[in-house]
C-alpha cells in the first residue's frame, strides 16, 4: 500500500472518529443519525477509501459504544458487506449520482443487521428497529450525497490515494 493511500485513509478513519465523537447519544440507539456515515460515499469515487471507513466504524465502536461487543460485529459486519455491495454495483454504473443513490439504498437495507443487533442487546422490536434505523441512515446518507458530491468537486477524492 503506498504511504498516501495509507495516510488517507487515516485521515478519513480520524475523521469518522472524530463526528462521531460529537454525535455520540445519537449514533448508537434505535433511532440514530450518525452523521459519520457521510463517509460511505467515499467509497463511490475511489474503493480504497473503504479501508479508512472501515477502520473509523471500527476505532468508533470500539471507544464510544455502549454495546461494544455487538457493534465490533454487527455494525462493522454492516460496514463491510455494504461497503463491498457497493462496490460491487458501481463497477456497472458510470454517473457518480447513480452510485451515490444505489449506496444510500445499500446502507439503508443493511441496518437490518443493526436492528438485529440492537434487537439481541436490548430486545427491542426487530422490524420497528429496522425502520427506525433504516430512516436514520437514509436521511445521513442523502443528506451526505449532495455534500461529498460538492466536497469532490474541490477535493477530487478520485485522485486523493
């Protein structure tokens, strides 16, 4: 891996660490924003980002999560299969608008994972849980979209590793 690859993703894990810092009461519960993963869009304009992502979801959990056993599972489980879903996908799709919708929708469906977890931690409801956490992503997300598509415009993520 070459030393810039390397720092940026480092950069990028610090940075998931750091918002995720700041949201903390509402990245790890039923109804969560955690506006880090803003950060999923990365993957959609260099797939070598997907290391410092997964890298942040994980340094994140692992410090600021109330069930950190589940999160160091599921929701970097969750991170991971998105992430390569994605991926995956985007090898087929040109606009980068395209691939920024079909990750929201990726993210969005793989809080399944999520809800099963919170379901295993705390018994909540799995199918509500799944809704409640879907919508929190879905919003984060296409929020997100628009922003890292502007961010790119000035910073060519293309490029950067």
């Amino acid at each position: 891996m070459k030393v810039k690859t390397l720092v940026g993703n480092g950069i990028v894990a610090a940075l998931y660490i750091a918002v995720s810092f700041f949201i903390q009461p509402f990245g790890f519960t039923n109804i969560q924003f955690r506006v880090s993963e803003i950060f999923n869009h990365l993957v959609v304009f260099n797939k070598k980002y997907m290391i410092g992502i997964v890298l942040g979801v994980f340094l994140t959990n692992l410090f600021f999560s109330p069930m950190r056993a589940y999160d160091l599972v599921f929701g970097v489980g969750q991170s991971i299969i998105a992430l390569l879903i994605t991926i995956l996908v985007s090898k087929f799709i040109k606009n980068i608008w395209g691939r920024m919708i079909v990750n929201t929708i990726v993210f969005t469906i793989t809080m399944f994972f999520i809800a099963i977890e919170l379901h295993l931690a705390f018994d909540l409801p799995f199918t509500i849980t799944w809704v409640t956490t879907a919508v929190g992503e879905f919003v984060v997300m296409a929020i997100g979209a628009p922003i890292m598509y502007y961010l790119n415009k000035r910073v060519n993520f293309e490029q950067q590793l």
